[in-house]
C-alpha cells in the first residue's frame, strides 16, 4: 500500500531506498506540486499526491511502496501571470529536471502548450487540455549498478586524439554489427567498432547530444527528425531512442569496454538552452516548474525569453538551483557512467552573470574547485549568439577550446588564399597568440579541419556551395563560409584528375590537423571520406546523409594514412610538446625551438610574412632532444611545383623524407634520399612532406 509522508528536501529527483522513494522539486514560486503515478507503460495516471513540504523551495514527499520501474510526473501550480515571469499550468505534466531514466516520446499535440487563444478576451490564456497523453514520463531508477574493475584511461591532454561521434551514425551500417543492435549504445561498445577505434589510433570519442532530446516540433511537421540532439529535454538521462533490449546497462557496457580498450569518452552536452524554445513554445518541463527561475528573461518584459542560444531561451546558471542542477547533472555523469569529460556546446552562455560573460562566472569557479568535475576533460565550444559571445582563448587553465580560427585558416591556406602565411604558422605552433597566457598550454587548442557542423572533409574538396534543401530552410541555413574548393566540378565526379587532386587535398588537411601542435580532432568518417552530398547542416538527416559508410571506395587508402599520421604524432614528443615556442636558442643544442624557411631555405624576415602570393611555408621543429627528433615539415599550397632549397648555412644536415601527402599511404621507403644542405627537394602542387633529421 502507497503511503505519503514528509520525506526529504534532498536529493533532488526521485530517490529510491528500498521501501519506497523520496520525491523532490526545486521551484521557488510554486503554490503546490503534485505528484502524478503512472502504470507500467506511462499511460494511465493511478495515483496523485500533492507533495506535504516545501522546505528551502524544495517541494518534497516520500511514498512508501513505489519501487524502481515507477513512471511519474508533476503537475505544478502557481501564477499564470507571463508579464511577471510565471507561466505555472496545472494542466500540463512536467518532466521532472533531474529524471534519471525517461520512457517515451513528445507526440506534437497543441495540449502540449500552456497557453490558447481566448476568442472572447483576444488574448492569450490559460490552455486546460491535460498533456499527460502526449508526454514522456521519468521513471525511477534502481541506483544499484556494479561497475567492477572499470577503470578510466586517463589519458593526458597532450596525448589526446579525438574521434567526434554519432551513437547511431557510427554504428548504424557497420556489416559486422548484428542487425538487432545498430545503431544502438550496445553497438558503441561492440569489438569490431572499438578495434577500429584502436587501430585508427584514438584515444578520444567525443559523442554527440546522448542526454534525453526532442525532435522538435517544426522538424517533426515536415517529416524529419533532429539527428544531432541539440535540443535537451533532460539532463540526466541517456537518450532512449539508442537503447537496445539492455536499455541504459548497454550504454555502460559500451563505455567500460571502450576503457578496457584505452578509450576515453567525451560527452557533448547543451546546458545553454532547453527544448521548451521561444515564449511560444510547449511546456514540457522547465517553463511549468518554475519559468522564472530558470530561465534568462528580459528584464523590462519577462514575457519573452533573453537568448544567447539562438534557440528561443537560455538557462539562467546565474541562480543557484540552476547552477546546482548542471553540477548534479555532470557529476552524474561521472559517478554514475564513468564519462571522462564533456563538451560544453556553447559554453560562454553558461558563464554569462548573468548577461555578461565573466572569467570568474559561478560556472567557472564551481566547476574548477570541484573535486569530481575538475579532474575530467572539459571542452569549451567558445561562442555563442550574443553580444561578445566570441570567447575563443578565454577559457580558464584546465579547458580545451574548439579552435575555429584553426579550421578556418588551415581550409583557406591549402585553398590558396593569398594573406595567410602568418596566421597558419601560428595555428601550425599551437596557437600561441590566442593561448599563452594565464597558463593555458599548447594542448588548449582543439583543432580540426571539419567536425559535425559544417561540411566534412570529403566535401570540402568536393562543393563550393552548401546544397541544405532536404532541410527545409530553403538552402539558408548552414555556416558560411567555408572555404572549400570542388576542383572543378560541384558534388561527385568520375574524373580521375579531379579525384586524385581531391584525394591529395584531404591529405594535406589531415596532416596539418593532426600533425599542428594542440590537441587533433578527427570528425567520424573524415578518414573514410564520409560524404554528406554537400549539406554543411545535416542536423536533421537521421539517414544515410549523415551515417557512416564502412565501404570507402572514394579512398580506400585514407584510413590507412590516417593511422600512420596518429602513430607519426604518438611517435615524435615534439607534436605533443607542453610548451609554446619561443624562437630562443636552445642551450643544451644551439639551435632555436623552432625555424620558419622559406623555399631558397633562409629564415623567413618581416617582408617575407608580408608578401600576399607566398604559399610555401618550412617549419623546422624538434631541436630539444636528440638529432633523430628534429623534423622538417614543407607546406606547398601553390597550385605549382616549387623547389625547396636546404640552405647551406642552416644549422642542420641531412634530412630524409619519412612521410608525405602525394603518397596513398603517406610512408616513404627506406632507400629515399636524404636531403643535404645546398640540395633541392621537389614539392609537387598542393603537398605536403615530412623530413626526419639523420643523424
């Protein structure tokens, strides 16, 4: 028999102790919360208790018998007063923010809306229809789980090497995973996924939105669904459409085997905004708790919503609760899944005080003295949509930046853009005119040459222009621009000339990603030359689109290249070097950390940077340790052939061409010649090679 009591304020969410289980809300303007039952397929309401307490704004109350497998919401009630900020409707069920498991899915219904039309009063009021129907119900988790002998990887910043990842898109068509489980969080975890993982050389996989999201409304009404997950529902439950038949035990078997393998996981998670969207949209959840608290309103009309997201709202971290269900939610994460860090999709809006961004942010303090969170991995995705947004560079000591300077520059310079020599030395170095300072190391830089959004690599040597129409948005959406380059020819071509100079480019782009100093990122498929038929916004192609192809007749030979790049990188210290350059002398050697040549082989001067046409570029690194650690990297850009002259007077003899772009698999024989001072070695059009000093 079901009893009700007073319970506990804490914790938060529904807490099951073995007799029964402590439900607890956080809303500060509540005048009383209910809390419904539900069977077991969350579509009859059994029971309804209003909950006894509300101690500190927790509302709270303990029911004796509910068991783990309980479906549940709240119906809260309160002002509906939108011009003060309150948009309380009993008649709505919530999702409780801190659900740990949810079954079901929003079916699209206008009861899902808290607010009508008024035919007699002209404006809006109130909406009456119960949503219960229409809404997906959190269930009660049974907090027991063993996790065995688990253990994180660890792996350290400057070792890193990310694979940004779809559960579904990576796994979907894979031949070798049995049907019943593709794309599912089981088939994450399956050996012949992660063994290509391994092989690759990732150490890293940053999956995409597996936080509980919704297919929003307007994508749902033209037949499409949202594939990438940026639209949050709840923040401590996985995703239910990855579940296989062992539901969320699949998602945890899948990160433990990926660890067992060496494999770090890497969460992206959206605490910037909700799916509840703009002052029209449904009330699911947030908005009908307590709308006031959490969201950001305008502060001389709180009807409508302040949004840095460009999604319709933003969470206000700046209030405690808030700030303490993102915590919650991340530790989470860490205690309960194992995950070993996250990236924070447009993290500048969750240091915002609450308008303005701030270095000494309530999220930025919180999440860097705690013990949990601040040993993980955490990644800041650093702008947003509002006003000085743009916070590349401005993260605290500890975090990654996305590094976009970094994708745009290295796609203009192999491009053949004029102007770029100096920014892509810079971003070739680590950045350092956007990291050193404050601490911040070389690895700080999280750099790609695509990632999800935005064309992949195939297509950025494939299409000159976005082809979005399967959107829906009349081909307006997508990032612009994107410096991509089709060859000759808009989308696929049978031309053999064509297709090896697109071949030779990805080449180029892979090498300078993953060679660069900072921390590579790799985006799913890039090595299989993943082709999304130029749709540079592919969030909501939950098809072949945006799913990886395991055939790679495009090039073959690009996975195999692509893992000899990383094992070149693991290989050599000094592409995983802690500190930035100086160009300083080296005491130990008496050579400088680093020399920039041009092709004749001098140093390059002021005038040299200066010159708008000059596209080849020598970067000479590796001069702390022994001599069979100095390198020579050339970068030919030209759509030319040019010569590149050791200068006699360089400080260095002997270099031999271990690795290079106009190779399938990027390895040199043996037998190459090695390059002395005074000799030439010829760069083809759009090339890049890798000299080894011989000592």
């Amino acid at each position: 028999m079901r009893r009700l009591s007073d319970g506990e304020s804490a914790p938060l969410g529904a807490t099951w102790n073995g007799h029964g289980v402590n439900f607890a809300l956080f809303s500060a303007h509540a005048s009383k919360v209910e809390l419904c039952l539900f069977d077991e397929k969350g579509r009859v309401e059994s029971d309804r208790f209003a909950l006894p307490c509300c101690t500190n704004q927790v509302w709270h109350g303990y029911v004796s018998g509910v068991r783990p497998g309980q479906h549940y919401g709240y119906r809260v009630h309160g002002p509906y007063e939108p011009s003060a900020g309150h948009r309380f409707n009993p008649n709505k069920l919530l999702l409780d923010p801190y659900a740990r498991q949810i079954d079901g899915r929003i079916r699209w219904h206008d009861a899902l809306y808290g607010f009508r039309m008024s035919a007699h009063r002209g404006d809006l009021v109130p909406d009456r229809r119960d949503s219960a129907p229409m809404m997906p119900k959190a269930v009660v988790e049974d907090p027991a789980l063993t996790w065995g002998d688990d253990r994180k990887p660890h792996v350290p910043w400057r070792d890193t090497v990310i694979y940004e990842a779809h559960v579904k898109g990576l796994t979907h068509l894979h031949p070798d995973v049995p049907g019943p489980i593709r794309g599912t969080y089981t088939a994450l975890g399956h050996p012949v996924v992660i063994e290509y993982l391994v092989k690759l050389g990732i150490t890293s996989v940053e999956l995409l939105p597996i936080q509980a999201f919704a297919d929003d409304h307007f994508l749902v009404e033209k037949g499409l669904r949202n594939y990438w997950g940026y639209s949050p529902l709840g923040y401590f439950a996985p995703e239910p459409r990855y579940y296989a038949e062992d539901g969320a035990f699949g998602l945890r078997a899948a990160i433990k085997a990926l660890h067992s393998a060496g494999i770090e996981v890497i969460m992206d998670v959206v605490y910037n905004h909700t799916c509840e969207g703009t002052h029209f949209g449904p009330t699911l959840s947030f908005r009908g708790i307590d709308n006031k608290s959490y969201y950001k309103l305008v502060p001389d009309n709180q009807r409508l919503y302040w949004d840095s997201s460009g999604c319709g709202n933003s969470l206000d971290l700046s209030h405690p609760r808030v700030l303490q269900l993102c915590l919650d939610s991340l530790r989470h994460w860490v205690e309960a899944y194992h995950i070993d860090g996250f990236r924070f999709d447009l993290a500048p809006a969750l240091a915002r005080t609450p308008f303005e961004f701030s270095e000494r942010s309530g999220f930025l303090q919180a999440i860097m003295q705690d013990p949990v969170l601040s040993r993980v991995k955490l990644i800041s995705e650093p702008w947003d949509v509002g006003a000085g947004g743009y916070r590349l560079g401005g993260f605290p000591t500890g975090w990654g930046d996305w590094n976009d300077q970094f994708r745009d520059t290295i796609r203009a310079f192999w491009r053949g853009d004029a102007w770029q020599l100096p920014r892509f030395a810079s971003r070739l170095s680590g950045s350092s005119d956007i990291f050193n300072h404050s601490g911040r190391k070389p690895w700080a830089s999280v750099q790609y040459a695509a990632s999800h959004d935005g064309f992949t690599l195939q297509d950025l040597v494939s299409y000159e222009h976005r082809h979005n129409l399967p959107n829906g948005e009349n081909n307006k959406d997508g990032h612009e621009p994107n410096y991509s380059m089709n060859f000759g020819a808009e989308g696929y071509t049978a031309d053999p000339a064509i297709t090896e100079a697109r071949n030779r480019q990805k080449r180029n782009l892979l090498a300078t990603a993953i060679l660069a100093i900072g921390t590579p990122m790799l985006l799913m498929g890039d090595e299989c030359s993943r082709t999304q038929y130029g749709n540079n916004n592919a969030y909501c192609q939950d098809n072949e689109t945006s799913w990886m192809a395991w055939n790679g007749k495009e090039d073959p030979s690009l996975p195999a290249y692509t893992a000899n790049l990383i094992a070149l990188r693991k290989r050599h210290e000094v592409f995983r070097r802690l500190d930035f350059f100086t160009g300083m002398v080296i005491e130990a050697t008496g050579l400088k950390d680093i020399y920039w040549l041009a092709a004749d082989g001098r140093e390059m001067e002021g005038g040299d940077w200066d010159d708008p046409g000059r596209q080849m570029l020598g970067m000479q690194i590796g001069n702390h340790g022994p001599p069979e650690e100095r390198i020579l990297l050339l970068f030919n850009a030209s759509a030319e052939p040019i010569d590149f002259t050791l200068a006699t007077d360089f400080p260095c003899d002997g270099f031999r061409p271990v690795f290079s772009s106009m190779n399938s698999a990027g390895l040199y024989d043996n037998g190459a010649k090695i390059l002395k001072t005074g000799e030439a070695f010829p760069l083809s059009p759009r090339s890049f090679v890798l000299l080894q000093h011989q000592s």
